[in-house]
C-alpha cells in the first residue's frame, strides 16, 4: 500500500514536472504574418482575446454601421493575409488557420467573409 | 416491459429491433450528414420552396407528440380509470416522438452549429422563439407527468402535473399553428382556424400512434387488450378523425369564398397535380375515411384498428405535404390584377421533387422516436394492466 | 450696408474704410463656406455620417422607382447588383437573387411592363417579427438587414417576406466581397448597399440605372424634406406594394 502511494507519486511529479518543462517551450506554429510590422494590440493579448475584440467589432458594425474601426476583421485580413497567396488560409502557416488548426478551433468567419486581402486593379497588373 | 422473466429469445428479439432502430438512425446521421457539408443544394428545396419533406416529418412527429399526451391527460384530467393507467406508455412516446421531431427540425437548419445562439438569442415576437421554451418545458413537464405516474408517493401530484401538461400542450399546438397563421402574405396559412386545426389534428394523430404502439405492446406481451377498452379508444380515434375532417374542411370551404383565394383553392383541390392527388386520395380516402370505415363498420377486430391507424398517419403526411409544400409552390400575390413573370419564379408554381438526404433525415427522426419509445417502455412498468381496471369496473 | 448709408447722411469726415471691411467681410464668408461646403455636400447624401459614425434615425433611407422610366428588356440595375454583391448571375432556382425585373401584364387592360423587385425595407418588417434569433433586424436609419453571425439558417423570414426578397443559400460561396460577406446556410437580401451608403455613397442599382440614362430609380434619404426624393413623392403619386399589408416600405413605385 506505503509502496503504491509513492509509486504514484513519483510517477504523479514525473507528470507535472515534463508538463511544466514543455511549457517553458514555445509550441505554437510558425506563421506568415502577412504585411507584419506593428499589431493593433498586442500579439500576446490578442492571442487571448481576438475572438471577443471581432465579436464586440461585428455587433457595432452590424447594428450600429461604424466602420473602419481597429478591429475590423477586414482590417486584420488586409494586413496579415500571406503576400505570396494574398489569404489567411489556405496552409498551416497561414496566419488564422496555422493557430486554429494546431489549437483544433473551428474557424466560422471565413464561411461568410472572404479570406483574401483586396487587391487593387492596379496591384493585380 | 413485461413483469414476466425475460426469456433468451425476448432478449435477442429486443436487440434486433432496436438495432434495426439504430441502423436507420445512422441512415438519417448520413442525410444530414450531407446537407451539412454541401448545403441543401443537395435538398429539393429552393428559394421557392425553403421548407421540405424534412418539416413534413417534423411537424408530424411534434404534433403526434402532443397528441399522444392526450391519452393520458384523458385519464388525468377528465378522470377516465383506462386512460389514466395509459398515461407513462404515453409519456414515454411523446418523449420520443418530439425527440424524433425536434432533432429533423435542428438538423435540417442552415446552420445547425448555431442552435446555441437560438437558445440565447431571444426575439419575443417569434413563434420559433416561443417554442424553444415550449419544446424544453413539454419535456420537462412529460418527465414529470411520468414520475407522479408511476411513483405511487407522487400519485397525488400527478392530477396537477396532468392539468399542467395539458395546458402546456394546448399551448404548444397552438403554437405551432400559429408558426403558420402568423404568414399573413401566404394565401395557403393566414388564418385564425389554424391553431384549432392542429390541435384537433394532433389529438387523432397522437390517437393514432398510440394505438400502433399499444398493439404491438400487446403482441409483444402475447395478451389482448380487454375489448371494452379497445372499443372506447377507437370509437374516440374515429371521433377525432371526424373532428379533422371537420376543421380541414371548415378551412378549405371559408377559403374558397374569398375571391383573391379561389386561385390557390382550386389549385390545391383541382388544378395542382400531384397536391389534389395527395389531398383527396391521401388525406381524405386513404387518411379519413378509410379508416373510419374499418372503425365503425360492424366487425371491428384488433387488426381493424391497427390498419385504421396506420392509414390515419398515412394521411397525416399526404395532408402535411399539401398544407407545407403546396402553401409554398403557389405563387405571391404581389402584383394582385396583374399577371407576372421573373427568373425569380414570381407567377409560376414552384417545383419541389424530395431528395434522398431529406428523406433519410426523415426518417432519421422516425427512428429516434421508435428507439426511445423501444428503450422506454423496456426499462420502465409501461404496460397498461387493464385487468385490475375491469375487475375494479366490474365489481363496480 | 446699411451702416455706410447712415454714416453718409451723418458725416463724411467720419466713414470708415469700407473697402477693407467689404473684403474682410466677403473674404471670411467665403472662408466659412469653403469650409462648410464639402461637408454640406456630404450631409445631402449621408447627413454628416462619417464611416465612424453611429447610424442614427434622423435618416430613412429609401427608393422610389418609376415604373414608367424603367426599361422593359433591360437589366442593368440586376447586373450592376450582382456585381457590386459578388453574386452569380442566377441560372438554378437555388441561386440567390437580390434584385429582380418583374414583368408585369395588366389582367384588364393588357398593358406590359417592368420593374426591379428588390427588399423592400420596411417599417414593420414581417421578417425581423418572426426571425426566432434577431438576426433580421431593421437598423435605426431604415435598412432591414440579415446579421449573418446569429443567422441559424430556419428560413422563417423567407416564408413571411411578402415580396419573395429573401434568398437561403444552398450550397458552399468562395471568393465574396470583402464588403459583402455571405456564406452557406444564411438569407440573406438587399442591404440597400450599406456598405456604400455607410461611406455617403448611392446604391449600385441606382447607379447603374441612371448611368443607363433610364433614371427609374431614386435612392435618397426619405426624412429629409429637402432631399430629391421626399421632393419628387411630394409631387408625384407613387404607391408602395402591398399598401394593403400596412407595413410602410422604404422603396416606393411610381407609375404602377
């Protein structure tokens, strides 16, 4: 019994000790970031938050009709689709599907809104 | 079940049938299945014609649901001793077939992974609005009714729980005629007699599928049903088909003397193809009269009964199809004295022909109805012990 | 001015330099409406709404088409929708339509004609009453719109639109507009183009119409007295739809 308590234990702290240890270890995907440069918020807080900042920005924009706001997700996609495929998705480096395909959450924006930056008439020659 | 020991063949028989259930269960995961992932292009439906054969299924399953309560809210609220011992055999098939219906209804939405919001966003003018609490609290509300049933310490709430459940299902059924009435533009549902059509409506349904169950219950248990009580049940299922009858006519005839409503009448009665064929030959032959032949003609067995039942929800889903699909398939009056025409099909009579994954999600909901009904009255005391009630009767 | 007149009747000795004031003055009241002007120009169209800016009821928008302008064997205002929207052009009757030419023969008198039937953007909207999630919704300045994030797809709306308007759609969309999103499983209709008007634009159909010459459709703000469209359905008999069903609609039509 005194032997199986400190098995579990050890085994236990082995566990949470690894787990801990991975955590030190950046894991989330490497993605292309589109245009990059400076975020709108800061990656680590939007990270967190990005859902919650695009819900709140559809309710004004739907109801309210402000546009052109900070979080306009039209905003986002324009910055950060790749520059080489001009989308969001389309690969697991892409920047909202490579963290929504590792985190295994399903991605319900782009059904309705496109997943490609506008290109101008002008760019597209 | 039965109080009998479960023999080895009862068992396996028990396994195949329910087995069969979930086979057609999975038929029906498939449909859906496939409208989810490409969209009802796949469907028969069209712009023109948004509800289909799935809310066919649908809202026979709804309206039988509350219907078949009404076996045991005659005995509960109106005092009659057979009813009352019907009542958790009832219960456990309105639990099923509203399951059975309100899964179809779910699954057949455009976007199904929002139920979510529609149990959180709430518009106080909308009859689907009302019916997330409507739906929730008939289940809450037959699982109640079925404890003070069958719980002898509870027995004496069960009057109350009775008169609630019935009240709560008049409710319901009128609302969900009034999911039709409210279309005031839709020649084929704006009226006030709809609310009272259904529950009519719901009462010779529910009837129906409660006779179908009880024989096989019988069958199952190798008794019969004291022929007293059969014959009062099927007097009464002959008396609501009659009501029906009445009401779909009262609707068709004060239809037909509305000048700007003769079209869409001859259309459904005369002129629409296959929605006259379904509606005479369906609903009013094969559905009503049929059946109340095979109720009241001298001679009427046990096998009368099941086949008048059967041919009742026959006729259910003809009626369902014309009053659903054929209220969409006749054209808007939005141009009234004029004749008109579009690529958006203005004029024209819409065209629905019903598609496999529809009919598989249908049928789907059939089948979540039977299995629960299946596993209910096979883990719960659901078979009515008429014995005690005729003995009592007659030493009365 | 008058000012110059008294000081003439009174004293010469005593009049000030009016040419400087005369261009001081001038000069400023021209300055004032520069200033003013361009966003006097912006308040006819959109009433001093930026695309910042919260809508508010002030405005109503609407349409009044004129049925005797509109072209039989014409389609521009349907073409200049599907394009602005990112619509197919319709070939299936599960493909969504916005905008429709509706021709029309008197039953009596057997006279032809056409007109566009689009959402008609009511006051009392029979859509917005029975959507179960709000997702139908009329905003404060008269559009009634389909908020396709709560939209569940129960196609309620459709059976209660009395002008056939709203469109599900059935099958899976790609490359949309970034102005207009729309997806599989929603209904979605004319939005009166909000996504211009929120930017102080017209409609495309409107556009389209008068680029064509036809000049059948007036898009304009319906609260406005001063706007050309309050003006001309002072003076011009037009009628709405299914006036019958009382439910006051934004577009209105001319000559039917």
């Amino acid at each position: 019994m005194k032997m199986g308590i400190r098995l579990t234990a050890v085994i236990l702290s082995l566990l949470v000790s690894t787990a801990l240890f991975a955590a030190d270890k950046p894991q989330s995907p490497r993605l292309d970031i589109g245009k990059g440069g400076q975020c709108v918020e800061d990656p680590k807080l939007m990270r967190k938050i990005h859902m919650d900042r695009l819900k709140h920005q559809r309710d004004e924009t739907m109801h309210k009709g402000i546009r052109g706001q900070k979080h306009s997700l039209a905003d986002c996609v324009e910055c950060h689709a790749s520059t080489k495929t001009n989308s969001v998705l389309g690969s697991n480096e892409a920047f909202c599907q490579g963290c929504h395909t590792y985190a295994a959450v399903k991605l319900d924006c782009f059904e309705c809104h496109t997943s490609k930056r506008k290109v101008t008439a002008e760019a597209r020659k | 079940m039965s109080s009998a020991s479960l023999s080895r063949n009862e068992s396996r028989n028990f396994y195949i049938l329910a087995a069969l259930g979930v086979f057609v269960v999975f038929l029906g995961y498939l449909g859906m299945h496939q409208m989810e992932e490409h969209g009802h292009i796949v469907s028969g439906m069209n712009n023109q014609i948004v509800w289909g054969l799935p809310h066919v299924f649908a809202i026979f399953m709804i309206v039988a649901a509350s219907g078949v309560l009404n076996v045991g809210s005659i005995g509960t609220v109106f005092g009659q001793a057979p009813y009352k011992i019907r009542t958790p055999l009832a219960a456990v098939i309105a639990v099923g077939l509203l399951s059975g219906g309100l899964a179809v209804l779910m699954l057949d939405l455009g976007r199904p992974d929002r139920i979510i919001v529609a149990a959180t966003h709430f518009n106080p003018t909308s009859v689907f609005a009302w019916n997330i609490f409507l739906y929730s609290g008939f289940f809450g509300l037959a699982i109640v009714y079925l404890w003070t049933s069958m719980e002898k310490r509870m027995y004496v709430w069960s009057k109350p729980a009775g008169f609630a459940m019935f009240a709560w299902r008049v409710i319901l059924t009128s609302g969900t005629g009034l999911i039709f009435a409210f279309l005031v533009v839709r020649q084929a549902y704006a009226s006030a007699l709809l609310p009272p059509m259904f529950i009519v409506l719901s009462f010779a349904w529910g009837m129906a599928v409660f006779l179908l169950v009880q024989a096989a219950m019988f069958a199952w248990n190798c008794k019969t049903i004291d022929p007293a009580i059969l014959r009062r049940m099927k007097n009464l299922l002959g008396l609501f088909v009659i009501s029906s009858l009445y009401l779909v006519a009262a609707y068709h005839m004060t239809n037909l003397y509305f000048a700007k409503q003769t079209g869409f009448e001859l259309f459904i009665l005369r002129d629409g193809g296959i929605y006259p064929q379904l509606f005479w030959g369906g609903y009013v032959i094969l559905g009503s009269l049929v059946p109340l032949a095979l109720l009241y003609l001298p001679g009427v067995g046990n096998k009368s009964v099941v086949a008048a039942s059967a041919l009742v929800i026959v006729g259910s889903f003809a009626l369902l199809y014309v009053f659903i699909i054929g209220g969409q398939a006749y054209p808007l009056s939005i141009f009234p004295g004029h004749e008109v025409s579009s690529s958006f099909g203005d004029g024209a009579i819409g065209k629905y022909v019903p598609s496999l994954p529809e009919l598989l999600l249908g049928s789907g909901g059939l089948a979540i109805a039977y299995l629960i009904t299946l596993i209910g009255t096979r883990v719960l005391n659901t078979m009515p012990q008429d014995v005690t009630v005729v003995a009592a009767k007659n030493d009365a | 001015m008058s000012d110059i007149q008294h000081d003439t009747k009174t004293s010469i000795k005593m009049q000030p330099n009016l040419d400087r004031r005369d261009f001081l003055s001038k000069s400023s009241i021209g300055l004032a409406g520069l200033t003013i002007a361009p966003g006097l120009m912006l308040f006819d169209m959109a009433h001093g709404k930026a695309p910042g800016d919260e809508v508010s009821n002030k405005v109503r928008w609407g349409m009044l088409i004129d049925n005797n302008q509109c072209e039989s064997g014409c389609n521009d205002c349907v073409t200049a929708c599907n394009t602005e929207n990112g619509l197919a052009t319709p070939t299936k009757p599960t493909d969504a339509q916005w905008i429709r030419k509706v021709q029309l023969k008197d039953n009596l008198t057997h006279k032809v004609s056409s007109l566009p039937m689009m959402c008609q953007h009511c006051e009392h909207p029979p859509c917005v009453d029975v959507c179960p999630t709000q997702a139908s919704f009329k905003r404060a300045d008269g559009i009634v719109l389909v908020d396709k994030h709560i939209c569940i797809g129960c196609r309620y709306c459709v059976m209660a639109c009395p002008y056939q308007a709203r469109s599900f759609v059935h099958e899976v969309l790609t490359d949309q507009k970034t102005e207009v999103p729309r997806g599989k499983g929603t209904v979605e209709s004319c939005t009166l183009c909000v996504h211009r008007i929120d930017k102080g634009e017209t409609t495309a159909c409107a556009e389209a119409c008068s680029k064509a010459g036809h000049n059948a459709i007036l898009f304009g703000d319906l609260n406005d007295p001063e706007s050309a469209i309050s003006k001309r359905i002072r003076s011009v008999t037009s009628t709405q739809i299914r006036s019958d069903l009382g439910l006051n609609t934004g577009v209105r039509y001319e000559g039917i």
